[in-house]
C-alpha cells in the first residue's frame, strides 16, 4: 500500500461524521504540483494510476470471465462499419449465449406476431407454472437501440423464463440506425395492448438491459401518454429511468480498459443514432424527467453491477423513484460488469434470475381474465 | 476524452451481452509494457492517474461539502495519540454537527441508564406521533468502536426521531481501546431486553451507521445466542454484515485523496483494537459467516453512498441477505461519502432522513403492548 502524505492519515478523515463545516487549513498547494490522490476546491478527484484487483466479493468464474472479456483484444467493428456487419459480430457473442443457456435452461420459442410486431414467446419445456398462468413477462433486449433483436432478446428471456415458470414475450422493436425514437415505444405498446386482449395489466411485467432498460422506462411514459393501465411491475437493468452520468461513467471505463460510452459522462444520448433527433428533457424519451410521469410507476426492479458505466444512473432512478412514493428493490453485484447476467454460467447470474423471477412473482397479480371478445 | 488504442473501441465491448467464452486473440503484449487503462489476464485492472469530477448526480452543497472535506488539510490526531485526544477531536465535529441539527430538528435530549447501561432518549420536540407510540429506535453510533459516544449518536439520532417523530434511544456502549468485543453487543442487549419489558419485539428497530452498523449485524446475531425475539426491522449504514473488502475498499480512497481503512481490503477487522481479539469467522463478529444467523435477521435498510469505502460489502450485505430470503432495502446516493447523513444541511440527508423514518414505519409492529411487571 502506497504510504500518502498528509496529517491525519493514521485514521481517514471519512471516519468522522461527515460533511460538517470544519475548521480546517486553507489548501494553499498548488493544484499542478500536488501528487495525487487529492481533491481539490472544487471537489474533483486526481486519482493515482493504481492497480485494482478484481473484486473480493465476486465469484471466481466472474474473475475468469472478466479477465476474458476485457483483457483480451477484441476486435469489434468500427462504429462506421455496416449495421449488418456489426449485428452480425453482435449476434454471434448472443447466439452462443442464448444457446448455453438453452442448455441449461429448456425452454420452447416460439416466433409470434402481436399487435403487428414481431416477438419470440419463450416458456419453459416443463411448462408455465399453475400460479403463472395467466401473467406474462415482456423482455426489451439490449443492444444500443442497434442490435441484439433475435439472440440477443433471447438471452436475456431463457433464464428467467425458465426459473419463473413464466411466459416471456421478448420484443423484436424497430431501431436504429433504419429506425427513431418513438419507434421502439410505439412497438412495445403495440404488443402490450395486444397482450391486454388477454391479460389484466397488473399481471404484466416489463423488463429489459441496457437500452432495452430505457426502453422500459420509455414504455412506462408511453402507456401514461396513450392512457393505458400500468403494468403490475417493472425491472430496468443497467440502465436508468434519467440520464447516464455519474461515478461510474468515468471509473467503469477505467476498470475495465474500454472508451466510455459516447454522451454518458454528459448526460447524452449519442452513443446510437436512435435517440439523434430527441431531447434530453422530453419524459417520454427519459422519464426522469417528470415527477409526475415517474410516481405512477409501478414497483421497480434495478438492478447492475459495481463496475457497469450505468450503475450510477441506476442507483440515482432508485433514489428517485423512492422520492415519489415508487416501490423500488435495488441490487448491485460487487465487480461485475454491463448485462454480466447474460452469461448464464456465472453464480451471480444465477443469483440476478432468481431474485428477478421472486421480484414478479411477488408484485404481479394473481386472478386470471376470462378471455374478452375485442378485448 | 483519451483516445484509447485497441481495435473496436467505436464500441465499448460491454455493449455485448456480457461474459460468454469469446474467441478473442490472445494477449501477448508484455503487461509491463502495456498502457493503461487495460485489464490484465488475472482481471486486475490497471487505470491511468484520471480525474473524477464531483458526481453529476449530487448536489451542490453535497459538492461544496466533498471539497471543503476531502480538498482541505485536516489535523486528525494521530493513530498512537491518547484516546481522549482523539475523542475531542471527532466529538468537536459531532457536536457542531449536531447543534446544527437541533436547529432543524428541535428535539429533547434525555439522559436515562437503561439496563444499567448509559443512553439517551431522543424524542421531536412536538412530541411522539400517535403512530409511533409502543415503537422505539435504538441507535447505535458509529466512530471505529473507539469515539462517537454521545454527540456521535446525537447527530444520528435526531434528525431521524424528529422527522419520524418516533423515539430514538442512542446507547454509549463501551467500546475500545478500554473494552473489547463483545462489550458493546452486551450492552446493546441489555438496552433491548430493558425495552422489551415495554415494547413488543416488532416493535423495537435498531440501525447504526459504520462501527454503529456492524454492531447493529452483530446485535442480531447476539440477540439469536441469547433466544430473544427479533426485533422488527434494522437498519445498517455505511457497513456490512460481513467483511468489508470490494472494489469500494480500493476506489473511496482514492477519491478522496485519503488512506484505506486499515484492513479494509483485505477483510481485517484491524481498524480498531475493539477486535484485536476475534476471529472474523465467528459469526457474533461478522453474521455472514451464518447462513442460519443471516436467515433471521429482520427486514433490513441498507444505505450508503457511491463514495463510501464500505460500499461494497453493503451491496454484499443485500445480496447475501436476499439470498437467504430476508427481505432487504438499498439505497445508494452517487459521489457521496461515508456517513453523509450526518450533515444535515444536504437534500440528499433529508432524502435519507425521509427513507429511514418510513422504512421503519412500513416495518415495525403497531399494537402497544400492556406493561407486564417483571417483563
């Protein structure tokens, strides 16, 4: 451990109750020949070029599957490469996924047209459970508002169809680059009024990662705009209900040797082409923006890892929510990554599926609707 | 933004769903070589010397009160000082601390010996809600098992009975240098069976904050040796049921420009001589050791900030206690430091103050018990 300069360093000053104003020292050094680590006036932090070694509280295949994940070279094609290619490259890491967790999770998919929106309804082989009958999950998969329709909705719905015993509708949405917001809104609707032929609303969950995590947000305010009854629950994973922004924004690149997600440290969203003609402060787009639009949330499931760049908007929509009465359950797993759970292999992956099946199971509505004719 | 080397940087790779077995390229560039940021094949990460303004997510004052607290020079006694020089020092900060929150919150301070252990009965000046009569607090303040009695638990206390207009019993257990473990877990228990003489078990919560956290864990593993009741729910601040360790443990120093915690990253309980004696397997010290203690505790409040070197091992402390089924709440405020809530003056305080009061009114009993002579 590196021996730091400074008075007081035998006990860290974040062990006395903090924030008061204090009687200290005016810090007269020169900020350009200050070694780092320190803080100066205007709270901004200079890190030391330090090591940190992966987390002690994840498990050992986390280790390993960081370790492969980024410390290796990949070779991603260039942002201005063909969508096609770059779905392609995308669609493989997700195809391998999606069929591992086939293996481990069986699971029927079967490819349905609802409300005019192509979707994939994913049950488990040894069928729905009897108090599942009757509710229906709707995944929004990841994939920067770009990719991930297919393999990538897949991944993420196999495993929690499977240990919920539940049906999964994962969403095929228009997006990027062919397609712009709203089309991705329009298109969850068009499924969740179909779904609503069949469904009470309180036995419909909605869940999605990364950009399917805002879309989710985005289809909460979408449903508020065209008047239909919420959802009974909702789970935005590595994603927020606002803005990215935060800690985390700068540390999560640092940690794991990737550039940061273009516009996350500043609150934008050009990271896809999707969001090129929207406004930042428009509540349909980013919800946060309105207390009103975001208090007539459902209960909210987030969840990410420590070192997902979107952890901070995560825990600052959790805050938020809870300041406008929202039910929230937040998790955070220590070290891991963006959308670790895809990788059904890991233990916390395992972990993230069975408190997300628990999450709906407790928060959905139990009675069945009888079938109604033009819904 | 430094442009990073490495192919596919248009995208970071943590847009792909995370963690499959990729076929990526071997790396063969020697480590020692290698420029930062990159992850070695061991998943250590290696960052450069970055900059890390004050997060977007907090507030101004939360930004003036980081830089006047991390950005200053503080005279903190040192480690091998005398303890009652220590003592003065952080009860001159508490105490500022906490006048500054009478005056938000007019209380009144009532010394009482309850069990034969010394507390202080906090309670709203305007009196106990009609609600919260038969309910009771018991604080337990933080300060490294070696300072905080008195004004630490005051500043803890107060804003907390006054804005849930509850009762707050702040308990001076003996800590070290003088005494060692198990003394506070004693005297904690002795407060509590002094309450149960009045107070049904669900009726009673219990939450600290740092070394006040610890002991709150600890307090239900005692209370579980000494076959008493559960309480009806607990709160653990800016600590964990377990070791502390994580990424946290490497990354709040670093922000703060201040050392670790002594022990802190490798699990060691060495910060304080309270423990110079235990085993950190027992499961009296760090109830996470027990599946089976961890499975009893009651509903818990788990709250922090992003900033906070325990922050970790409190995301540790949810996930190990949803596992065994224990019903969980965690709220994390971005770019916040550890016991923040002891200002009184940050919004994000009294959104912590509002979290705590009605986590504890969702969670206690409400039936008042008779008084049953002999308890």
């Amino acid at each position: 451990m590196h021996r730091l300069p400074a008075p007081g360093w035998a006990v860290p000053i974040f062990l006395v109750a903090g924030g008061a104003p204090l009687t200290v020292a005016a810090d007269t050094s020169d900020p350009a020949t200050k070694a780092p680590p320190f803080v100066s006036a205007d709270a901004t932090a200079h890190l030391r070029a330090i090591t940190v070694p992966f987390s002690s509280f994840a498990s050992e295949e986390g280790r390993t599957a960081y370790g492969r994940l980024f410390g290796g070279d990949h070779h991603a094609p260039e942002a201005d490469a063909n969508i096609a290619v770059r779905r392609a490259y995308y669609d493989r890491f997700n195809s391998a996924l999606a069929r591992r967790a086939e293996e481990i999770y069986p699971v029927h998919i079967e490819a349905q047209v609802l409300g005019g929106v192509k979707t994939e309804v994913i049950t488990p082989k040894e069928g729905v459970a009897a108090r599942e009958r009757g509710r229906v999950l709707i995944n929004l998969h990841g994939g920067a508002f770009l990719w991930g329709e297919g393999s990538g909705g897949e991944i993420e719905s196999i495993p929690i169809a499977s240990v919920g015993r539940i049906a999964v509708v994962t969403v095929a949405y228009r997006q990027g680059p062919e397609f712009k917001f709203p089309a991705a809104s329009e298109d969850v609707t068009a499924v969740y009024r179909e779904l609503l032929r069949d469904h009470k609303p309180e036995n419909i969950g909605i869940y999605g990662c990364s950009a399917g995590g805002i879309l989710t947000a985005e289809a909460i305010a979408w449903f508020q705009k065209e008047q239909l009854p919420m959802p009974g629950a909702v789970g935005i994973f590595c994603a927020s209900a606002g803005k990215f922004g935060g800690d985390s924004s700068f540390l999560a690149p640092e940690l794991s040797g990737q550039p940061p997600l273009p516009g996350s440290t500043e609150g934008k969203l050009s990271f896809t082409p999707y969001f090129s003609d929207v406004s930042v402060s428009d509540p349909l787009v980013l919800p946060m923006n309105s207390k009103q639009v975001l208090a007539q949330f459902p209960p909210t499931l987030l969840i990410a890892g420590s070192r997902d760049f979107a952890v901070s908007s995560v825990c600052q929509t959790d805050i938020e929510l809870s300041k406008v009465g929202v039910k929230t359950e937040l998790h955070i797993w220590d070290g891991l990554w963006h959308s670790f759970f895809n990788n059904p292999d890991l233990p916390e992956s395992r972990e993230m599926y069975s408190i997300v099946a628990k999450f709906f199971d407790r928060h959905l509505g139990r009675t069945v609707r009888s079938p109604t004719p033009g819904g």
